[in-house]
C-alpha cells in the first residue's frame, strides 16, 4: 500500500512493560469541544509532531466477519469522500507527512507525522481528518486491499510460527471476540463489501470511541487545535460495548502437520488485563521467566541443553485477558526432550519463583532500559496512546517504575501461583509428525 501500514501495533502496545527511575515526560490532559480525550507531551528538540486518533473499532468488534476492522483501517488513507486515492496520496505527499493506519484486537488508530510549521502541517491534518470522518471505500480501492489482505493469508500458509500462532489464538479463545484473527478468513474477505465496510465504520469510527494523542514541538495552544481539527467531524456515536470477560477455557493439544526441519512449540492461556492485580509481579516475574535475552527458559533449554536458539515468554495484557505465551523453536528430532524441559522449567518456576538476584537484575534491567523505549516522538506516542485507549492516569509513566522497585521474589512467585497453571496452558506443536511428541 501507498502509505504506511502499521500493522503491529497491538504486538508494541501489549509488550510495553518498562519505565524510568527518575521522573517521565510531563503528559498534559484535556478533552476536545466535542468530548474525545487527548493526551499530549511536548518534545521541542525536533520541528515534527506525531498525533494518533485511536478508537475502539478492533477485531474483537469483527462479529462473524474476521478481517472487517483490519480492512476498514486500511482503507483509511486511500481517499475520501471529496478526492479519490490518487489525488489525495498526492496531495499527501506535497506535504512531506506521513500516515499510518493498523488495527488491533481492543483498537485501531490513524496516525499522523509531520513538520509542525503550518504551511505542512494544517494541509495533511486536514487530509487525515478527512480520511477519518468522510473515508471514500471506492469499491475499486477496496477491492485492491482486499486482495492485498488475501495475499497475505496466502504468504502465511507458508509460515509455521504463523499457523502455530493461528492455531494458539483459537485454542485459547475459541468464540470469544478475541478468537477473530485480525488478518481475517478468506471466507470472510471474501464476502465483505462496501455495504458491511461503510457499516463498521459508521458504528465505530465516533467520537465517544476515540482518543487523541500528540507529541512533538507543539505548543499546548497547537496541540488543543490539532486535537479539535482531527476530531471535529466525527459523528458523536455510541460508545462500543466493552470487551466480555474471558471464561475458563478447556486446555487443548494439537500438532499441524508441516515438512520441516524445526518444530515450534508453544504453550498458551489466557493471562491478564492492563488493570490487573497482579500486573507488575508478573511483568517483572516474566521478565525472568523469559522476557529477557538471559532468562531463566534462555539459561535452562539452550545455555545447558544446545535444545533451541531462544526460549521466551510473554504477557500481552489487554482490556480483558490477553495470553500468555511461552514458545521455542527446536529441531524436529528432539522436540519429546524440548517440550519435557520447557514444561518443567515452567513449572518449577511456578512452584518456586526467582532468588533476590534475579529480582533484583530484572528491575534495574526494565528501569534502566527504558530511556531507550521513549527516544522518539513516535515511541513515546506508543506509550500514550496505551496510556490513553486503557484509562491509564497520566502519571503512570512515574508511576511505573517505583512499582517495579517494589516488587518481591514472594509477591512474583504468590502471582505465578495464582494466575498462571500448566494443566490450564493449551498445547500447540508444529513440525512433522514423525518427530513430534
């Protein structure tokens, strides 16, 4: 596609689990005329701002159509009622900005990075907010991504660490709106027009489903016009229905066939929310875990067993329970032995938790690194937008790390206890079926 597609946003926004020792940006807060949220961070150092309209229109809102979220988000920057694509790219580009568009599973979002003089800027944020509240969906452009969208179903066929992720989505979630991938169904992309495209975005695209987020070399007056200018036109809208509550899934184990030489195995249940209880225990606890280049899954199946290159695990926390994934990649051959020790490593990690070391490692490693995470105006408008789409009070970036600081080898070990069990973890292999267990 002609503008940027960022399609792993809700990968950076599940994974952000770090922040400094010493004080964050200041984050300025305030709603817009017509009632949509805005967080704002001036950054003066660079003459460019990055502003982000996020709304809860991802594909838990797909319904029996996986893929529709994914398809309207792109379809965002291709024209809109007024010009078709190609005048508008054009018109775009005489700007130097650039756009970007992605949906998630909780969201989608439209972004926007451009010099901050007006001469560019005022032209490409009203293009976007064009684009946002009067989109074209011309049958011909929407069938161009659509395609484009099947292409890539049919380029991941090929992928094992797709399938598997495919396959661990669905065991985990089932019929939940969760369990609808966001890369959609060829069935399913297949069967969608202008008419259920239009619809979705008439229901989601509102301005009590949408946040703003602005950083960059904006003074407060600039960032509370562009916020407005963005925003204004979105109709006032029903706000979305929250996400439910994940149940209790029935572990499962399943093994796909694939002519390999490596098989992946991973192991997956639902895990928490970005409101949960136990969040910092168990963002530092996986942190050694798995989260890190030496961790304790790195230390025990590649370090003293050559099984894999890597062993990782992850919480994805999002409204409601995302998963929590643990996964290797290890030659066919030996996959029985890999699957024993990963699943004993868990589970001796469950029993016992991390020393006072590891702890202590693994706070100063998510403290001190994160300057890193938030050198850029667009790394920084990543953090807000999460802070902004999950109701995070604007200090959380402070926050943050005097909670990391606090947390205990007993606090991570009780948290593992009691939200994390391996008889509860779906089971998913892929590789050939000669050399799996």
């Amino acid at each position: 596609m002609r503008h940027l597609k960022n399609r792993a946003l809700c990968l950076v926004l599940c994974c952000l689990v770090a922040a400094p020792l010493a004080a964050g940006p200041e984050v300025q807060r305030w709603r817009t005329p017509n009632g949509v949220p805005v967080m704002f961070v001036a950054a003066p150092e660079i003459p460019m701002f990055v502003a982000r309209v996020v709304l809860a229109a991802g594909s838990a809102y797909d319904g029996d159509r996986p893929g529709l979220a994914s398809l309207v988000s792109n379809l965002l920057g291709e024209g809109t009622a007024d010009l078709p694509a190609d005048e508008f790219h054009a018109r775009l580009e005489a700007t130097g900005a650039r756009i970007a568009t992605g949906a998630a599973l909780d969201h989608a979002h439209i972004s926007l990075r451009s010099l901050n003089a007006a001469e560019h800027a005022d032209p490409a944020i009203a293009l976007v907010a064009a684009a946002l509240s009067r989109p074209r969906f011309d049958p011909a452009d929407l069938a161009l991504i659509r395609n484009q969208m099947l292409t890539g179903l049919e380029q991941a066929q090929s992928s094992p660490g797709a399938l598997a992720g495919w396959a661990m989505h669905r065991a985990i979630y089932g019929n939940h709106p969760y369990g609808s991938p966001p890369e959609g169904t060829r069935e399913a992309l297949l069967s969608m027009g202008r008419q259920e495209v239009a619809a979705f975005h008439q229901r989601f695209y509102a301005a009590r489903n949408a946040r703003v987020v602005l950083v960059g070399a904006l003074s407060r007056t600039q960032a509370e016009r562009i916020a407005t200018a963005l925003v204004t036109a979105l109709p006032e809208g029903e706000a979305a229905s929250p996400v439910p509550a994940v149940g209790n899934g029935v572990a499962r184990t399943e093994h796909i066939e694939f002519q390999s030489a490596q098989t992946h195995l991973l192991l997956g249940m639902a895990g928490i929310s970005r409101h949960d209880p136990d969040y910092f225990p168990l963002v530092v606890g996986n942190h050694i875990l798995g989260g890190d280049a030496v961790s304790v899954l790195f230390e025990e199946i590649r370090e003293k067993r050559g099984l894999s290159y890597g062993a990782s695990s992850h919480f994805a926390p999002l409204a409601v329970a995302g998963p929590f994934l643990v996964s290797l990649q290890t030659d066919a051959a030996r996959t029985a032995e890999a699957r024993q020790v990963l699943r004993d490593t868990l589970a001796s990690f469950i029993t016992n938790g991390p020393n006072d070391t590891q702890v202590a490692a693994a706070r100063d490693n998510l403290i001190g690194g994160f300057p890193l995470r938030i050198d850029t105006n667009s790394k920084l408008a990543e953090y807000l937008t999460m802070m902004a789409f999950y109701d995070l009070p604007p200090d959380w970036l402070d926050r943050y790390p005097e909670a990391v600081a606090a947390v205990t080898p007993a606090q991570i070990r009780e948290a593992f206890q009691r939200r994390v069990s391996l008889s509860s973890m779906s089971e998913i292999s892929i590789g050939p079926s000669a050399k799996s267990p």
